[in-house]
C-alpha cells in the first residue's frame, strides 16, 4: 500500500512534538486574530498560493512571524489544517496500512482523535476506534 507522507507518527509520537509545537500554534491563532484586525488576508500572502502583500508594498511583521511559524510545524512532518482554529493533523498508519490522520485542534488536551484522509474532519473517530 502506498502513502503520501514520508513521516508518519505513533500516538505517542505526535502527543509528544504536540506539547512542544502548542505555543507556536497559540501565536499562529493569535497572529492571525491580529492581521484580521488589520484587515490582512493571509492565504492572498505567496507563501499561501498568494501573490503578495495585498498591494501594500511589505508584508507586515506579523506575516512574515505566522509564515516561520506555519513552516517550522510543516518542516516537522505536522499538516496545519486551519490556521484560525490551530487545526493539524498528524499522518499516522494503523496497523491494517492504512494511512489515516491523527487530529487535533486549539483547545483540546491531548489528541483524541483521527479520520481516513478523504472524509477529513467531519470524519473524525475516537482513537479508540483507531
């Protein structure tokens, strides 16, 4: 069976780099709150699929942080599903092969759950049932 992700991580595993990536995904939520308040789009930023500073001529600093940020977590082997709600996943595969994501958002303790990769997060399953 193949995979997309070249990384993927145990339960254990992703609970552990959670605890030490949750304060960079509190300022990714918190610059993003911030740019809002400005009135900035961050997806129209070229990191995003963007073109460039939204006719203002710099990205603001704040912009420049959240993109460090968003790249730190990624280089990790974390996908940032949501910016605004600190949404990730982590890639995972169960004992069956199957490539699955370990899910978690802002707000929730440890990581309790996970979905197959094309129901996404309405998807989401207890690790139970993992």
């Amino acid at each position: 069976m193949s995979t997309i992700h070249t990384r993927h991580f145990s339960v254990e595993e992703a609970n552990t780099l959670l605890d030490e990536i949750k304060p960079l995904i509190e300022e990714m939520i918190a610059l993003k709150k911030k740019l809002d308040s400005k009135g900035y789009d961050v997806y129209n930023h070229q990191y995003f699929g963007g073109s460039g500073p939204n006719g203002k001529g710099a990205f603001p600093e704040e912009m420049e942080r959240l993109v460090d940020i968003v790249r730190d977590i990624s280089a990790e082997g974390v996908l940032i599903k949501g910016i605004d709600r600190g949404l990730i996943d982590f890639p995972h595969l169960r004992k069956t092969g199957e490539e699955v994501y370990l899910c978690w958002h802002h707000g929730e303790g440890e990581i309790q759950y996970w979905h197959t990769i094309p129901e996404g997060f309405s998807g989401r399953k207890n690790l139970d049932e993992l």
